[in-house]
C-alpha cells in the first residue's frame, strides 16, 4: 500500500509539472456524456482544461494504481465504461508487476492498446507528449529519513 501512495505522489508531481489539473482520491469522478452521468470512486484522473462545474463531465486522462484489491476483476469494466464515455486516455500502473499499460482512443472512440512497459523503457501519453514515465524511476522506492 505504500508504494502505491508513493507512486501516486510521483505521478501527480509529474502531472502538475505538465500544467495538468489533477484530481486524486477521495474525489468522486463524475462521468457525464448525452444526459448520462456515472459516479465512482476515481483514480487519478486529468483535466487538460480549468473547469469550475461541480460535475466536470469526461477527464481526458485517467491513471489508475492497481493494489491488492483491484488487481482484475473491474478493469475490464472500467475499461468498457471510460470508452463509452470517451476517456482520451486510459493508463492501468500494476505496481505487484511493474507494469504500465496505455489505452488510447482511436478515431472510432475504441481502446488501442497504445503502448506497454514492464520493469524498464519509457511511456509517453499520446494525448499530452510532455508527460513521459520512466518505467523504472516510476516502481522505484526512495523514502528519506526525516
């Protein structure tokens, strides 16, 4: 669990360093598309636009850091739904694998599997160049005594 925190500290820096509004849990995402609207319990998720609604409608950029927890069983749910609701971008961080998957929408507002790292490379967003993961720093650990 602390790697996850970890990471999602990381991410987060390197999100704001890109000029990226982002959001983390415990905010509730709210999907909102041609009158439907899905609330859940969000991952990080990322607006490349300032929004003052309450209900901010479809990120362009979710990441989602797995734990124990969400291993399997509602990513291919949550895949599904992000698509239907046009996520730009989907990123799934396994950190028990040290794996970043990339989803990205295609011209006919379907998932490609965009890119895959495990242990080592770079992942860059499709949608926002300027974001790059670098694989091995990402599932690295540094904790500093204080």
């Amino acid at each position: 669990m602390e790697q996850r925190k970890f990471i999602l500290k990381k991410l987060e820096i390197l999100l704001v360093e890109c000029s990226l509004e982002v959001y983390r849990n415990p905010t509730m995402l709210c999907l909102r598309k041609k009158g439907l609207t899905n609330l859940m319990v969000s991952p990080v998720f990322v607006y490349g636009r300032s929004t003052e609604e309450e209900c901010k409608g479809v990120p362009d950029l979710i990441i989602e850091v797995l734990d124990n927890f969400n291993q399997s069983d509602k990513l291919v749910i949550k895949l599904g739904q992000y698509m239907e609701f046009g996520v730009k971008e989907y990123w799934i961080i396994n950190p028990l694998l040290n794996t970043v998957l990339l989803y990205s929408l295609d011209r006919n507002f379907k998932y490609i599997q965009a890119d895959i790292a495990k242990g080592k490379g770079i992942i860059q967003s499709v949608l926002y160049p300027k974001f790059i993961l670098d694989i091995k720093c990402l599932f690295q650990l540094h904790f500093s005594k204080e």
